[in-house]
C-alpha cells in the first residue's frame, strides 16, 4: 500500500495542525505505532492555510483494520471516500471547528 497523502485547509494553522497532530500521535499509540505521519509546509491564501499529511501505509493500514467498523458507518461511497471522512470527524472531534480535508493520493 503506497502512504495516503491529504490536503487540509485551516483557518486557524497552529492550533489545527497541534489538534490533529495529538489526535494523529493517540491514534498512532493504540496501533503501537509512532512517527507514523508528516506534515507538509504550509502556503496561505484568502485567509485559509494549506498544507499537506502524509500517512504512512503500515498507519493506514492499521487504522482501517482497528477502527473498520466506525469507518464503514462515516458516509462515503468508495472506501477512499469513508476514510477520508472519518479522518475530518476526528479531527472535528478533537476541537478543529473550521478544516476541510482532501485525500489527494493513495
């Protein structure tokens, strides 16, 4: 499996990019995993900041196989499309109110 990458846009970067990075590091924890995931430089534009997260294949992997059930439940047709929803309801979960989130490669 090749690492997912997405695009997420916040409107408040250091705390966004702090949120998902705690939730990202618990997440990664309970897979008995670290250093799973990356994130890219950010670029600003009209009041937004964009920047990219990388996951590493043995993190996703572990996450769709230990969290199946919550992901097959998140809407979505393909199964692309669940996983990348269910990543923006954790990280909505954890506190960031304002992110998009775009897988851009699997």
């Amino acid at each position: 499996m090749i690492q997912a990458i997405f695009e997420i846009s916040s409107t408040d970067y250091l705390e966004d990019k702090r949120l998902i990075n705690n939730a990202l590091s618990d997440l990664a924890a309970k897979c008995g995993l670290q250093n799973e995931f990356e994130f890219g430089e950010p670029t600003s534009k009209f009041g937004w900041t964009f920047f990219k997260l990388w996951l590493k294949p043995s993190f996703h992997e572990q996450i769709e196989q230990r969290l199946a059930d919550m992901i097959k439940k998140t809407k979505g047709s393909k199964s692309d499309e669940k996983f990348t929803n269910f990543l923006s309801d954790l990280f909505q979960s954890k506190g960031c109110s304002k992110i998009k989130i775009k897988l851009i490669e699997v």
